[in-house]
C-alpha cells in the first residue's frame, strides 16, 4: 500500500548508458554464468570488429549496440536476443560471415541476426520520394514473420535510431520517420509494446510536423502544471479510501502522449480544451475482483461520465492489454481518466508481449517452446505469420494492402465454439471467419451457426458475436459469388486461388479433348475412322509415348491442342498413309523451278496454286490441295474443316525444299485472364522472338474477366510458331493458345 512519487516529464533527453548498465540490468534476471558470458562476448566482439566506425553524430559505432541492447534488457530479454541485439549489424557492416556467428553462438542467434541483417539491406534507393516502395515493405514484414526475436530487436534497433535523428539531414530524417510509422509502429502496437510505441510516434511527429510539436509541447507543459495540483488532490483521496478499506494498491500518475494529443486535435478535430484524458491515475492492485472493488469505490465517489467506460479485463485488446477505464468528473470540475489493472496486467501494459516471454531461468527452459507458446498467445501474430505466407506472392502493394487491412486495421473481435478470439476487418462475414480459421475450413464450408442461429454466409459478424463453421467433404468449394461479400485479403486470396485451380483443372480436360479431336480429324482427313485410330495408338502406346516425351496417353493429347507435337507429326511417326486416291499426272517428281508460290503439285503442269486464307497453311503444316473450278488449286491444312467433305477434289501438293526467309501469316486466338499490362506482356513475348504483326484485336469473353486476343503473326515455320504458342504460353494469366481457323 504505497503512493508512488514520481515528476510528470512531457519531454526528456536521452541518457548515455554503459555497457555495464546494460549487465546490471540482465544480471537481475539472467543467473547462468553461461549465457552471461555469451551476452559479453558478443559485446567485447563487436566492439573490436566495428572500431573506427562512428555514427553520424561522431559517436563511436557501438555505442548504438549498447543502447539496442539496454532497451532489450528492459523487456527482460533472454540471452540469446541480447546478443543477437548486440551482434545484429556486425555481418552487414564488417567481414564478419554468418557462419561464425553460428559457430560461436548457436543456430538461434544466427538465424535471428541473419533476419535482422536481410532487413537491414533493404535501404532506401531515393530519400526525396515520398513513398517507400511497397516492395522492401514486404521483404520487412516477411523477415520479421520469422521469428518473434527479429521484431523485438529491429524496434528497439528503429527507437535508438530515432532517438538520434539529430544528427541526419532534414530529408533523411523524414524518410525514417515516415517509414516507422507505416511499417514499424503498427507491429509495435500490435505487440503492445506501449512505451515503445509512444515514444516512437512523439520522435516521429518531432520531425515530419515539427511546428505542431512545438505547439502541443507548450500547451501541455501549461496545462500540466496547472492541473497537476487538481490531480494530486484527487489521488489523496483515491489513496485514502483505498487503504480505508485494506485493498492493496500502487497508485501513480501519467501525461497522455503528445502524439496521441496530435490525433485528437488534427486528426479528430478536437480542440486542446476538450482533449479530457491529457492527465490520468493509474491504480495496480493484486486481483481481478479487487480491479473491481476498485472501480465500483470510485464510482461512489466521483460521478463518472457517461460512455467512457471500457472494461479490457473481460474482452481484452489484441495486444494482450487488460484493464478498467473510466473517467470521473472531479469536485473542482475537472475531469480525469483513470485505470485500474493488476500488476500482471500493468507488465503487459507496459512492455506486451515482452512480459509473457521475459526470460525466467528455470528447469527445461527451451527458447523455441518458449517461443511457440508466445506465438500461441498473440493470435493476430499467428495470423500475420499465415497471411505472409499465403498470399507472400501477390504484388507486393496488394501484399501490404492485405496486412493493413487484416492485421494493423482489424477491429472486430469474434469467438470460437471454444472460446478462442479471431479479429477481422470490419465488415466481415463467417466466411471470412472460416478462412482465418484455415484454408481447408473456409474451402469446405457450406454453413454458418452464429450466437446459436443459423445464418447466410454473407452475415455481417459485429464484435462478441459467437460462430461456428458447418464444413462437408463433399463440398464443391467456394463460389465465385462469395468474393462479393468477404472482406478480408485472406479470404478473398484464398478463394481466387481455388477458382483458378478449379478453371485450371477443367481448362486441362477441355485441352485433352480437343487434343484428341484433332489428331481424330487428322486420321479422318486421310481415311481413318476414330475407331481405327484408338486401335492403332493403343497397339504403339509405348513407342509413341517414348517418342514424344510424354507419360500418358493424356500428357500426349494435351501436346497435340499445343501444337507440340502436330497431329501430323504423330501420323508420320505412325506411318499413316492416305487412304484417298490421288489424281495421276505426268511423270514429273521434282519440284518445279521456284516462283511465288511455296506449294507445287506432282504433274500437274502450270497451274495457279495459292495457300488458303481460312486456316492459313505454313512450311512443315501437313497440307492437302483442293481443286477449284477456274481458280486452280487452292491449299489447306490437312485438318481444315472446309475441305474435309470434299475429298474427290483434293490431290496431293508438297513444301517446296528451297525455301529462303519467307514468311508466311498465321492467324493465332489467345486466351486469358484478364490483368493489367496484358497486351503489353503479349507484344513484348512476341518482340522477343523477332517477329512481325500484322494485327492484334483483344475484346472480353463471355466469362467474366476472361479476354480473348486475336492475332495475326508472320512465320517462317510450323516451329517458329511452335515456339510462339510456347512462350506465350509462358506468360502470366495466358492458359490458351491456338491457331485459327475461319
């Protein structure tokens, strides 16, 4: 039962601190002579690898280690994260290889450092923009989803970093300020690392809005001296009754943070005169009941003002923070807010999750358990982990997007049947719910029970509510429709992935039937019913198989949709003569002397001979002449439908052998998935194998975000275009490509 006496500071320097403040602070919870000399080794080794470096400020360079690691003993940090703290820039900024560290001080601490370093790479390529690249955001956010160790350390790393801006140009000073807030601010709060987080965001504000700074720095300097003499009256008498009636408790005052002043007034719109929290008590007592006895007494004594009570015990915050909010009006008129926590709860408040996983030597202590069981406490971190992992390959500011949006911005707090809590965005919808779950559950879901009511999935959930997932094996998945309900990045990323998997496995059945079309229609252009065919591809399987580079049967038709191999290539591998019979000419079986013509026809003299614009025959296409009345011969792919009822005008013609640079044009229809930059793609695939287009005509399919582009090519070769249809292919969102036929 004490008062604590303290002095309200609205703005105080830095101290300097010693390695040896840094061991009087671990060697009050660290005992093992082993794992203290690890902490010092590590200290007496970057001190002799980074002489005669120095900081901008001209401070020798380990000094900034120092402090890393002063802030980490705060937390009461293990061994193994002081030294990884104290070792983090020795491989970036020296000789220094991992393997050493690894060597010297374990797996664990090279693999925290090794993180710590990879972030530290990503600087930023132009101070003066004003926006940090998406992309290095995510490579931070990804390094840091490692290993919770990694997080600590890059804060307490950014925080001495920005206590030191001074010494930087007004631009970098900026650039680091703006970063921190986007990127490490959030995972600050979010690991309720309160004074951290306050102290980083004042740092920040100092620098990218200085002259408001200065403006709240004075009014709350005034204010505080003028309310501070209300406040202690008020804390005597809290005190008075509280030791009155034997609770125990520790009572103290603190001074709202200037950043947070900043929101209400320039973000909010609050005058400073309405901000009512500037000053609060903070009451610690020993239990949860007293929490409350707490409360009700100074309710009794104070009338506290409508709607801003908050109870954190019962429903706490993501971070792991508990505790009572209320704010009273006091006999003078002034109003106060006050908390009320146990002094678990207040060494959550203080330094999150660092409190349930400050180091504690005891039997069997093992750090990777240790870990695992922190990450099972902090569910959002669970889920931070998942969704970098889950959608770590979309574009990065969708990736960004998504973490913002289901992590850093999430403020809708349902409940499992077992009482877990699952946070979301606003908005969101058992669906929503059941991919936070896991993949599987939101991919096998069919219905929802929510507060013990069956209800649609597209069910707005508000915070409290309780929800249960009906899954079925039997389910055929999610449907194209939910994307227009869900809210969370999760569940939209996972239901485009099974739609895509699903066009993708019915696209693949499509190509294998047209496979086999088409090699049907080659056998029946020169006389073989499909009954004939299938007999003569099971009895060389094997052969056929091993010829063209294919396990099954099905790999081989979908090569045939693909034009690798043609349908005529397979036929020649086969053997398979025309059954047709063939006009007689005269004795001649060379080709004729070249003219404009590619084509030439056995014994037929002089003859007009022109290739056919309907399916656009080129050298090494299997062809077929088709005799026109006064128009000579005109010459098709063997498998054009135009010619395939007409067979007593068709004769033999040939390629000619002595081709040289002819170009030839192919119609060609591309099917895919509609994106931005797509045509663009489309251009630059075929620039790069050097070819000409004649046309290039894109419209949308029927299906919704499909798009189908036409394109005319010009090509020397069946392999050229071979080649074509591989490498666009090849291109992102493309699942079809294919000669036309008109």
């Amino acid at each position: 039962m004490k008062e604590r006496k303290e002095t309200l500071l609205v703005n105080g320097g830095y101290p300097l601190h010693s390695f040896s403040d840094v061991k009087e602070l671990y060697c009050s919870y660290i005992f093992n002579e082993n794992d203290r000399k690890s902490i010092e080794d590590a200290y007496e080794f970057v001190v002799e690898k980074h002489e005669g470096q120095t900081r901008r400020s001209g401070e020798p360079y380990h000094h900034h280690l120092i402090e890393v690691a002063f802030i980490l003993a705060t937390l009461q940090c293990g061994p193994t994260t002081i030294a990884a703290g104290l070792l983090h820039d020795v491989v970036e900024d020296t000789d220094v290889p991992i393997s050493y560290i690894e060597e010297k001080w374990g797996v664990d601490v090279a693999k925290i450092v090794d993180a710590v370093t990879k972030i530290q790479r990503l600087k930023l390529s132009k101070i003066q923009r004003e926006e940090f690249a998406a992309e290095d955001h995510r490579k931070i956010f990804l390094g840091m989803a490692k290993d919770i160790r990694v997080i600590i350390i890059k804060l307490a790393d950014r925080l001495h970093n920005l206590r030191t801006l001074g010494a930087l140009t007004p631009e970098r000073q900026k650039a680091i300020a703006k970063e921190s807030l986007e990127v490490f601010i959030p995972i600050a709060h979010r690991l309720g690392l309160d004074k951290l987080k306050s102290e980083m965001q004042d740092l920040c504000l100092k620098y990218l809005e200085p002259e408001r700074y200065k403006e709240i720095t004075k009014l709350l300097s005034k204010k505080a001296k003028v309310m501070k003499k209300n406040l202690d009256a008020v804390k005597k008498r809290v005190a008075d009754i509280l030791f009155e009636k034997g609770i125990p408790f520790d009572i103290s005052s603190r001074v709202k943070s200037i950043y947070s002043i900043y929101e209400k007034m320039f973000v909010k719109g609050h005058a400073f005169e309405e901000i009512y929290d500037i000053l609060a008590l903070r009451i610690i007592t020993d239990t949860d009941i007293q929490c409350y006895e707490i409360l009700g007494l100074i309710h009794q004594t104070y009338k506290p003002v409508p709607g801003r009570f908050k109870d954190y015990i019962a429903m706490p915050k993501p971070n792991m923070y508990q505790s009572l909010h209320t704010t009273i009006v006091s006999g003078d008129g002034n109003i106060y807010e006050i908390q009320i926590r146990t002094k678990e709860m207040d060494e959550v408040a203080e330094v999150g999750v660092a409190a349930h996983w400050a180091y504690k030597e005891r039997d069997g202590y093992n750090a990777k358990e240790e870990q695992k069981e922190i990450e099972n406490q902090l569910h959002w971190f669970r889920d931070f982990v998942s969704i970098s992992r889950d959608i770590a390959q979309e574009e990065a500011h969708d990736y960004i997007e998504s973490l913002t949006k289901d992590i850093f911005e999430a403020n809708v707090y349902v409940f499992t049947p077992k009482g877990k809590v699952i946070e979301l965005p606003q908005g969101s919808t058992p669906v929503d719910f059941a991919y936070r779950i896991h993949t599987k559950v939101g991919d096998s879901t069919v219905g929802a029970i929510v507060n013990g009511v069956m209800v649609p999935l597209n069910t707005v959930l508000k915070t409290g509510d309780m929800v249960e997932i009906k899954t079925s094996k039997t389910s055929t998945g999610p449907k194209e429709s939910w994307l227009d309900f869900v809210r969370s990045a999760q569940a939209k990323s996972a239901i485009k992935k099974f739609i895509a998997k699903k066009d993708a496995s019915l696209i693949r059945e499509e190509r294998i039937a047209k496979g086999r079309n088409s090699l049907a229609d080659a056998f029946k252009d020169r006389g073989y019913s499909k009954g004939e065919m299938e007999e003569l591809i099971q009895n060389n399987l094997k052969k056929l198989l091993e010829r063209f580079n294919f396990e099954t049967l099905e790999d081989l038709f979908l090569g045939i949709n693909g034009r690798s191999p043609s349908s005529g290539a397979v036929l020649e591998f086969l053997n398979v003569k025309r059954k047709i019979s063939i006009p007689k000419g005269n004795a001649q079986t060379t080709a004729p002397k070249r003219d404009n013509c590619p084509v030439y026809c056995k014994g037929v003299g002089k003859i007009a001979i022109t290739l056919a614009n309907c399916c656009t025959p080129i050298p090494g296409d299997e062809i077929i002449g088709y005799i026109t009345r006064g128009k000579g011969i005109t010459v098709h792919r063997s498998e054009c439908p135009n010619v395939a009822n007409s067979k007593e005008r068709l004769v033999e013609v040939f390629w000619r052998d002595d081709l040289e640079n002819s170009t030839y044009p192919v119609d060609i229809l591309i099917s895919a998935k509609d994106r931005s930059n797509l045509l663009l793609d489309i251009m630059n695939g075929l620039s790069s194998l050097k070819l000409n287009v004649a046309g290039l005509h894109a419209r949308h399919a029927g299906n919704v975000g499909n798009v189908l582009v036409t394109a005319t090519i010009l090509v020397s070769h069946v392999r050229k275009l071979n080649d074509v249809i591989n490498v666009l292919l090849n291109i992102a969102s493309i699942y079809d490509v294919r000669r036309i036929i008109h």
